[in-house]
C-alpha cells in the first residue's frame, strides 16, 4: 500500500531526513581512517597481483587469478581502472630500473660511490627524473588515454534521469563568437 504525503506527512519526512542522513553518512564514511586503510590494502594488494600477472604471463597461478577476479567483483571499476594503470606503472619502473643496472659504464676508481663523474649523474638524473615526471603525467604520449585505460563500450560513468514540463535551451556553436549573443 502506498502512502500519499497529504495522508502522513511526518513518515514522508521521516524518510526524506533519515534517506538524506544515510547519504550523509556514506559520504562521511569514505573518509575514516579505517576506511582509507582498507582501501589502501586493497589497492597495494591488487597493484601486486596485477604485477605479478604482468610479468609472469602465462605462468600466473589460478589462485591469484582468482583472488583477483574476487578483489575485482567488489572493487569498483575506477579503482580498478587506476590500480592497473598503476600496477602496470609500477612493472615499467621495475623493468626500466633492471635495464638501467644492466647497462652501468665503469668509472674510476670510486664510480661504485657515485656511478661515474659529477656530469654524468647530474645530467643523467636530471634526464630521468624528467623522463619519470613526463611518464606519470603522461605528457607527450601520442595514444588516445582512452585507449590505455581498457574502457569496453558499454561502461555508463554516469547515467541521469530527469523530466521537463515546460524549459527551452539554447543551442551555440563553437563557430560563433559569443558576442553574437549578448
């Protein structure tokens, strides 16, 4: 049976308080410490598992398979998102950083301190962590982020209901200047 607001006004604001407080409430949540805990132990969980299934391949356990496609049911799928992006980050660094001690020049006698001349090292690290930066904010990447991120068709980020009795809208184009306007 349906409750009409004019018939019991008090439950209509019973619910619209305590819908609103709900609300409230999950907001606030998001923000606890234990909360930001949790999410920060599943985020470094599946940044691993994510790494570990990148750089074994084939040879990726069913067990953490299926602790990943458990922690990927729950987890929703903008965490899921970031966290590959930065596992896969994460595998490109530690790759990088495996070349880099393999591709070591000597030095002088005491290279081993400082890995070779004073020029050298600055301008090397300069370079990387240049190299570093332009890669975390993906600057001069030529590929779509779209297209990194794994998007499938059907994802719906936001999905809004409305209806209109009565509006107009003004249609502009990016063509005219909007001193046609005023």
């Amino acid at each position: 049976k349906s409750i009409k607001p004019k018939e019991s006004p008090e439950i209509w604001w019973s619910f619209a308080l305590n819908s609103t407080l709900q609300e409230v409430r999950k907001e606030r949540s998001k923000w606890s410490w234990d909360h930001l805990k949790t999410r920060r132990l599943e985020r470094e969980a599946y940044m691993k598992l994510w790494k570990r299934k990148k750089i074994l391949k084939k040879k990726f356990s069913k067990e953490d398979e299926a602790q990943l496609e458990k922690m990927e049911e729950y987890l929703e799928y903008d965490d899921i998102v970031t966290y590959r992006l930065l596992g896969e980050a994460w595998v490109k660094k530690d790759e990088k950083s495996n070349n880099n001690n393999g591709n070591q020049k000597g030095g002088g006698w005491f290279s081993w301190i400082g890995g070779g001349s004073k020029e050298e090292v600055s301008e090397s690290l300069s370079h990387d962590l240049l190299k570093e930066l332009y890669g975390m904010i993906k600057y001069g990447e030529e590929e779509d982020s779209t297209e990194q991120l794994d998007i499938p068709k059907e994802y719906v980020k936001m999905k809004v209901d409305f209806s209109i009795e009565r509006g107009s809208f003004d249609l502009i184009s990016s063509e005219n200047s909007e001193e046609e306007y005023k």
